[in-house]
C-alpha cells in the first residue's frame, strides 16, 4: 500500500507526516505566548477564527534554535479532533512512499526520542525520518 506524506526541514534532516494528519501548510505568523507552558510551546494563533496551539518541533526534539526565515512554515495538523501547529523550518514536497519500503526507527537519531519516530525510509539518495504525531503531541494511545 502506498501512502502520501509531507515532507518537511529541521536543520539538514528530512522528516515526513502522513497527508491524511495534515489540514495546512502556513507562513509564519505572529505567535501570541501562553505564559507556564512547556519551553516548545510557542503560544497561539488565531488561524481563520480557531485559536491553534503552536509547538516548535526544533526544541521538542532537542535541536538547535534557528532564526526564521521565508522558508519557515507552521504545518497544522490534526490528530483525535485536536489542531495543532507545528513550527518547520521549510514545508518541502509531498511523495508517495509504499509501506514495505519503511523501516523500523532506529533507537536514537540525533538525540530525538525514538518515540518520536515510527519508522525511516530511503528515497533515492534522501533519508526521510517519519514522525509519530501521537508521541510528539503527547497523545499515547495514538499509533
């Protein structure tokens, strides 16, 4: 079986989430902070009337913070009726990835939690890390 994933850019590392998780792709925006939260949540926006919680998945995983640019984009996804927007440093292309070509995730890439992660794949000469929506947003009955 084949299945469409969103490719997108943290520092030089590829990452994909399944299209059906993905309701948009937006330039950044301002964030209004929520004061005692977690260091990786940024605050919230107020997209088309919804206020969305947005999380920067660079400190989520540990990694460096970067400056903005015009390449970074906010990608809202939505998993059990919950929208939540996630900070990217670029949006890149979507591919079709069949499921016998994912592999299991390796224990640690990078310092993320293997949690984090539900499997890699190889296309051509790109490795494209797939991320477990569930475990990043903290939703554990998710797969």
């Amino acid at each position: 079986m084949e299945t469409k994933f969103i490719v997108f850019q943290l520092g030089n590392e590829e990452y994909g989430i399944a299209v059906e998780q993905v309701r948009s792709i937006e330039k950044m925006q301002h964030i209004t902070r929520v004061p005692r939260t977690e260091k990786y949540v940024r605050g919230v926006i107020n997209l088309r009337g919804v206020v969305i919680p947005i999380l920067d998945l660079r400190k989520q995983f540990g990694l460096q913070e970067q400056t903005h640019t015009d390449h970074t984009r906010i990608i809202i996804v939505i998993i059990n009726d919950i929208e939540v927007g996630l900070i990217v440093d670029a949006a890149n292309d979507v591919l079709d990835i069949y499921d016998d070509h994912i592999e299991p995730a390796p224990e640690v890439i990078e310092g993320i939690e293997a949690d984090y992660i539900s499997g890699v794949v190889k296309v051509e000469e790109r490795l494209i890390v797939l991320v477990n929506l569930g475990k990043v947003l903290g939703l554990d009955d998710q797969e």
